[in-house]
C-alpha cells in the first residue's frame, strides 16, 4: 500500500468528492437536497467563506474526506476550528486514514491561527470513538439542539 496523501480540494474534485460525501450521509442515514449540497460544495471553493475541505489520496483514488470551518468563540482570542464532516471509505478503515485527515486539520488549523479542533460524533459510532480517544481529550460535554 503506498503512501495517503492530504491535499485540499480543488473545483476539479467534485466528481470524486461527491461519492464520498453521499456515503457519508448515508452512514449517518441522512439526506440532504441537492441544493444544500451544491452550496456546501461551493462555499469550500470561496475563499471569503469559512468552510474547508480536504481529501485523501491513495494510488490516485480518492478514499477519505475532511471538512472543517473557522468560528470565534467567546471562550478564546483566537480562532476555533470545528471538524464538521469526516468520512474514509469503508475498505480504508483502520488504515490510518482518518488519523491522516484530523492530524491535517490540526495543522492546517494551527498554521491558520485556531487554537482548537472540535467535533462530535454519534453515540454509537465504536470504531471512530476508539480513535478519537487516542489523539483528542473527551471533554464530557452533551450536545443537545432543536431544528428551527
């Protein structure tokens, strides 16, 4: 198996980014409107937006994806940075990729001036949470919301 390589996106991407993206709302058995779709995908190309994304390569095939995005907090100075989005292809599970991908968001977030990273995920999510445990701290915190 060669090397994962991170790299952010490019409008080029998006025919390979798109199956990633359907997969992942599928694990968390979602769906979204195409419309919603095409404005995220756009806000990651538009510099003055806040949202980033990353993927990850492997042999040429894309086989992971990372999106985050800036906010201030009133907590901190600095920027944070929340990891919204996280998803490698089940095959690649356990590989290290997904390690590959937090650890890019941590650097790029560092080099970009956030003095955090934070993220959720589901309850039942075992495999991601095992990793999760090993390079973050598990602060203890429930999320509680209500659609408006």
């Amino acid at each position: 198996m060669s090397d994962v390589q991170i790299r952010p996106i490019t409008a080029d991407d998006h025919d390979v980014w798109l199956p990633l993206w359907k997969a992942y709302l599928t694990f968390y058995k979602t769906e979204l409107t195409d419309a919603v779709t095409q404005s995220t995908w756009t806000r990651f190309l538009d510099s003055a937006e806040p949202t980033h994304a990353a993927l990850a390569w492997q042999d040429g095939k894309a086989v992971g994806m990372v999106h985050f995005i800036y906010h201030r907090s009133n907590w901190s100075i600095h920027w944070s940075c929340y990891l919204q989005d996280l998803f490698v292809a089940p095959d690649q599970r356990g590989t290290g990729v997904g390690r590959k991908l937090i650890e890019y968001v941590y650097a790029t977030a560092k080099k970009d001036g956030a003095d955090k990273v934070h993220w959720l995920t589901h309850e039942t999510n075992a495999t991601a949470i095992a990793l999760y445990e090993r390079i973050a701290e598990r602060p203890g915190f429930i999320q509680f919301r209500k659609p408006l």
